[in-house]
C-alpha cells in the first residue's frame, strides 16, 4: 500500500536523501492537471492539531490509501500527509503569532505548507515554502486556496547550505529523518545560526534520528503537544510532537 510505504520506506528509513525523494514521474503534466489529480486523490482535512488550517490529504476514504504503491504515479506523496512534526511546529505558530508577525520566514520541506500557512495566518511579512518535490508545490499553492489566503511562493531547488539570504525565523517540520541529512543539518543550521543570529524552529516527534541529534544539547525545548487519535493512529505509537529551539 502506498501509506504503508510512506511510512516504512519514508520517515522511518535509514536510505539515503536522494533516494527517498528521487523524482518518479511517468512525464510531467500541466499545473492543472496536476490539481485535478490532486483533488481527485486527496480530501479537505481538519481533524488535526491545527483545525483552523484545511489540508488536502489522503485518507482511508482516497483511492491510494490502499492500491498498491506501484501505482502512484509520482514521487512518494509526503506532501499529502500532515507529519506530527509539521502539526507541533503550526500550532505553536497559531498559538504565539508574535513569533512570525512582521518577520521574513522560510519553511524547510514545507511538505502540505501547514506550517508556512500558520506563518501566513500569523502575519508574516513575507513567507516561502521549500519543497524540492514540484507536486508539493502545486498541493501547496491548493491548500493556501483552501484556507482563503494569498498563494505563497514555492521554491522547489533545495535550500540547504544556502548562507545568502537572511531569514528571521527558519521553520524545519520532520527534517531529522535520516541520520545524513541531520548531519547536514547540524553543519548548516549552527552555522547560519552563527552568522545571521536567526529564530530556528524545529518541530519533531522525538523519532531516533533526533534524539541521537548531535546538537540535541544545543537544543531548547519550546513546546510539547499530544497528538490527536488518528495521527497517533497513522504514526504507529508516537503519542506527543514537540517544538525546539536551535540555541546559539
């Protein structure tokens, strides 16, 4: 089943990046063929941590919850799942708006954009998304429609290890699933925390590639929220999420 794969191939796998979101695609189709794909295999979601953000998201009711994984047409769908993650980190957003209000954010593998659309919500001057999967971009700009907002830019080339622009807050959602990649993360992080002195927040549900985060004591913890019954449900035992803060 494709939900199953997500799951044990997804975050939960030791392989590496490039092979967990290598591009899958039969061909590329247009942008609206794409949203019509999309609405047709996703439904409006809001039994979540955050019910005032809709997402499109598959669910036991879509057709690829259960066919066989080989059918998905595409790379893996993490955008159309809500990561425990990803739900800690918009909640804290929705709950403490002073954290993005008037404040330049980038939301790393924004994945659905839950999290870039509760910075929205919370009246950020100015919010990108980055997901290096162009189907997430197209979910995105749909679930900024869902929530009567203004589409947020999309920018689908990976950002890690970039030092050029400076954000005041850096949002990170369920990055630390690959040990690699939180390394890489690690590296990139504190040095951007070094030299732009930005806000970086990262929200996980304690899986074993954070917690041996090498940087776990550099580490402040923000926030804890227990997760709803069906993301526990879909998540196989983990019972809370928690939002951290990346220290100087």
């Amino acid at each position: 089943m494709l939900l199953a794969r997500l799951h044990t191939t997804g975050l939960y796998s030791h392989l590496p990046l490039s092979k967990l979101r290598s591009a899958r695609q039969l061909s590329q189709p247009s942008a609206p063929d794409l949203k019509t794909f999309i609405a047709r295999n996703t439904e409006p979601v809001r039994e979540h941590l955050t019910p005032e953000i809709t997402l499109r998201l598959l669910t036991p009711r879509c057709p690829f919850w259960s066919q066989p994984a080989h059918l998905w047409p595409f790379s893996d769908p993490y955008w159309a799942i809500y990561w425990p993650g990803g739900q800690a980190l918009s909640r804290y957003l929705l709950d403490n708006p002073a954290v993005t209000k008037a404040k330049k954010v980038l939301d790393l593998g924004s994945g659905c954009g839950a999290s870039a659309i509760a910075a929205s919500m919370s009246r950020a001057t100015h919010v990108l998304a980055n997901d290096i999967d162009p189907v997430a971009a197209v979910s995105i700009e749909m679930n900024c429609e869902l929530n009567k907002i203004p589409p947020l830019p999309v920018v689908t080339a990976s950002l890690i290890g970039k030092m050029e622009e400076k954000w005041d807050v850096i949002l990170l959602g369920d990055m630390f699933y690959d040990a690699e990649l939180a390394a890489d993360l690690h590296r990139w992080l504190t040095e951007y925390k070094r030299f732009h002195g930005s806000e970086i927040l990262i929200g996980d549900p304690g899986r074993a590639e954070f917690t041996s985060y090498t940087a776990l004591n550099g580490l402040q913890k923000v926030k804890e929220y227990e997760l709803t019954e069906i993301t526990k449900k879909e998540n196989y035992g983990l019972t809370s999420s928690t939002v951290w803060r990346l220290l100087p």
